[in-house]
C-alpha cells in the first residue's frame, strides 16, 4: 500500500511495508536524495554514519537493493518516520523544512491509513470464524472434501476484483506463507468482509454454492451499475 501526496511543487512518496514482521510506514532513501535534491551515495553515507544505536538501527532502517539503469542491484534503505525524522535533523535550510514538515504530513496521513486497515483486520477474523462455521455446519465441506473455505473466498475474490486468490498473490509479489490480505486497501477489506457476511448467511439458509456464486455476481453487478 502507498500513497503520494504533491504538496505545492513537493511529491513525496511513502508507502506501508513489512520491517521486523510488523507494518510500517517508510519512506526509501532513494526517494529521501530525489526530494531533498541529493546524491544517493551521500545519503547512504549520511544514514551510515548517523551513530545511533544498533536497537534503533534494525527497527527503523532496513537495508534492500534496487536496479540501476543499467539493471545493476545497488544498495538503499526503507526508512520509518523516525528514522527518518532523525536523518533529516541535519539538512537545513528553508526549502529542507517545507519538504520536512510535508513528509510529517504525509507519514501520519498514512499511519492513520493502517490504523483503520489494521481495525478492519481484526474485524474481519470474526467475519471468517462466522463463515467457517457455517461452512462446517453445513453439506458444503464436505462436499467439497474440506476445501469449502478456500473455494468461497476464490469465489468473493473473484466478484470483488476480478482475481481469486493466486492471481491476487502474483498481482502484489507475494508468496503463500504471507497473508493475502496485508495487501488489500482498507476499503477492499471492507467490502471483502461484507460480502462474506453476505454468503455466511446464505449458507447458513442452506442455498448451495452455485446459487450463491450466481447471487453474489448479480448484487455485486447491481452496486456496479447503480
């Protein structure tokens, strides 16, 4: 997930990633030299010889590569608001402040993006649980030799954003052992857990999975439409 704000003539880039097995906001030191007008080796130098501690190093600095132009890897780093907060301290100037207070802007613009991706989440464990029972309590499961689940969410998938869950996966550059819907925007999960709502109840009024499928494609065609 990313998102670019243009403040003025200022374009800034900050997008979520995952450092340390959790979500951060960052922002790339390649982006860091193209708006604050510097080289990249200067600011992998500066963040190099920044001095602070190790523990503060490996949560808000994570080293990757990237290709050059003549598709070489070169070293960057993704770095957190605050890593990049004590990077910039250095740079001065008047044109230095305005790009340090709209990146301010821009991180915690973006913080307050996952905090409510972060709400739908943990909203959307209890809308599963509520499908996943009704699928075991029903012929469903069974039926199709425990793969209802998977099947279902292929389906809603599929309605949703056109992708089940495979293509979706190779949509974003991710493998099986991460989690699909750490990519998905706040409003896809909400509307991915409204529609498992939806088929919840359905299977819970014992319609089978081709009726569903069928319902589901017309009401979301319907919403498209209206």
């Amino acid at each position: 997930m990313q998102i670019i704000i243009k403040e003025r003539n200022y374009k800034m880039l900050v997008e979520v990633k995952r450092i340390d097995k959790q979500e951060k906001t960052v922002v790339s030191s390649l982006d860091v030299a193209n708006t604050f007008g510097k080289r990249h080796d200067n600011v992998l130098k500066d963040i190099r010889e920044l001095g602070c501690s190790e523990e503060f190093r490996l949560l808000n600095f994570e080293e990757s590569k990237y290709l050059n132009e003549q598709k070489h890897k070169q070293p960057m780093y993704y770095l957190t608001r605050d890593g990049f907060t004590l990077l910039v301290m250095g740079y001065t100037g008047e044109t230095a402040m305005k790009f340090k207070e709209a990146y301010i802007k821009q991180f915690n613009a973006m913080e307050r993006t996952l905090q409510g991706k972060l709400i739908e989440r943990e909203k959307g464990i209890a809308v599963r649980q509520s499908l996943t029972k009704a699928l075991q309590q029903s012929t469903e499961n069974e039926r199709m030799h425990g793969h209802a689940y998977s099947t279902y969410t292929n389906c809603i998938y599929k309605v949703l954003f056109g992708m089940n869950a495979r293509q979706l996966r190779e949509k974003y550059g991710i493998d099986k052992k991460e989690n699909l819907r750490d990519y998905l925007l706040e409003e896809d999960l909400r509307a991915v857990q409204s529609m498992e709502c939806l088929v919840s109840g359905l299977v819970d009024c014992g319609w089978g999975y081709d009726q569903i499928k069928e319902f589901i494609q017309q009401n979301n065609s319907a919403k498209i439409a209206a």
